[in-house]
C-alpha cells in the first residue's frame, strides 16, 4: 500500500497576512512589508521543517517494519541471503502483465 501524499505546504493568503499584522497593532510602513515577509517566510520555514520531520519518522518506520519482516522470515526460513541468489539475465523464467523475470 502506497502512502499517501505527503501534504502540501500552507500558503498563507494575503487577507490572512493582514489578519495578523491587524492583530498585532499599528506599525510603521517601513515594518510592514518585513513583518509580511518574515510571517510568510516563518510559516514556510515551520511547513518544511515539519514536512522534513514527518518524512524521518516514517523513514525510521519503515526501517523498523522492514527489520521485523526480515527477523520473521530468518524464524520461518523464508528469507534468503544475497549470496544464495545467482543472476542469470539471459535466461527467462516468466512474462507477465508486470514485466519479464
């Protein structure tokens, strides 16, 4: 099973923007398009700070079910080492709706 997309980034509207400079009360015009820009910047930042952060703990996931799909086929004798496959490309054993093996 495929996971789902990774979320998109928050984009901040302009109305929103000024929602918050509202709420932060008045400042001078030289401050305003700084504050808009470190706000959108800030929020971009956390976006992909968070994004960056999802993406280790569901690496780290990944590993750790894989490492427990590799200590159950050890116990059943189902998983077979690398040195136990021989590679043999001119040779074909089946084909398929998925490709050649």
């Amino acid at each position: 099973e495929r996971d789902p997309q990774p979320p998109a980034l928050t984009v901040i509207a302009e109305d929103e923007v000024g929602l918050m400079l509202e709420r932060q009360g008045p400042r001078p015009a030289s401050d305003v398009a700084s504050v808009v820009s470190t706000t959108v910047s800030d929020a971009v930042f956390k976006d992909i700070d968070r994004l960056v952060s999802e993406a280790q703990e569901r690496e780290t996931n990944l590993h750790k079910t894989l490492e427990s799909i590799a200590t159950v086929g050890v116990r059943e004798h189902w998983l077979i080492g690398s040195s136990q496959v021989s590679l043999v490309p001119e040779a074909i054993f089946g084909v398929g709706g998925y490709g050649i093996v």
